[in-house]
C-alpha cells in the first residue's frame, strides 16, 4: 500500500484518501498508459487476500502466504522500477 500512494504521490500528486480497494483505480488513473495492468492487478490480488484475513473468518494458510509473497515482490519490483524512471 505504502508503493501504491508513493506512486499516485510522483504521478499524480495525490494520495489515497479511501479504503484500500480503490488504490488500484488511482494508480490507473494518475499513471495513465504507464500503468502496468499485471502490476495493478498484482496488487488487487494483494489487497483482496488481506482484505478476506483481517475482516473476514478466513485463516491464513502457507500456500496464500507464499501467493501473497509472490504478488508483493512483483508489485514492488514494479513500482520501484517506476519510482526510479522519470515521471
């Protein structure tokens, strides 16, 4: 979550001011066609599985773990490449 806001932050001078979920939508929207769609969805999936664990009855299991490890260091790997390039 921390990556998504300091992305919207360098392309769009903005910060998301909702719940979580609608992260995806203002990296979409502040990034435009640099928006990477596997990078935005990596995240969704991020989201989603913490979503369903922190409010919901579901208990957290290796494989969701190892899935969620997975989205986490292709999202960052993204977003880092695009907190490097120029704007």
């Amino acid at each position: 979550m921390a990556y998504g806001d300091a992305l919207t932050m360098r392309y769009g001078s903005m910060k998301n001011q909702q719940d979580h979920s609608g992260l995806p939508q203002l990296i979409k929207s502040t990034m435009k066609n640099q928006a990477d769609a596997g990078a935005v969805d990596q995240l969704k999936a991020i989201l989603a599985e913490k979503s369903a664990i922190s409010y919901g009855a579901k208990i957290g299991k290796p494989e969701a773990a190892a899935r969620l490890s997975k989205c986490s260091t292709r999202f960052y790997q993204w977003a880092e490449l695009m907190l490097q390039s120029p704007a």
